[in-house]
C-alpha cells in the first residue's frame, strides 16, 4: 500500500516535470516536434498517439 501511494507521488511530479519543460518551448518550438499547447497534458501523461 505505501510502495503504491509512493509511486503515484512520484507518477504526478513526473507529469508535473514534463508539462513543465514542455510549457517553457515556444510554440515555434512544439510545431518543429508535431506538437502543439492542447498537446501537452496528453504528451506529459504518456497518452499521446500523434
């Protein structure tokens, strides 16, 4: 049970790090990659099938 709630925290900064990083390129920057800003949360969650 605690292994579990310790990886969800650690789960939910992963996601928070990436729509970070990815929240810092311009838009310029997530075209040059096929992305764009609505793209993010589903790119940082890993449910992104572009």
């Amino acid at each position: 049970m605690l292994l579990s709630l310790i990886r969800m925290i650690q789960a939910f900064r992963d996601y928070q790090r990436n729509v970070a990083e990815l929240s810092q390129l311009s838009d310029r920057e997530l075209a040059d990659i096929g992305l764009d800003r609505s793209d993010i949360p589903r790119v940082a969650a890993g449910n992104y099938n572009g």
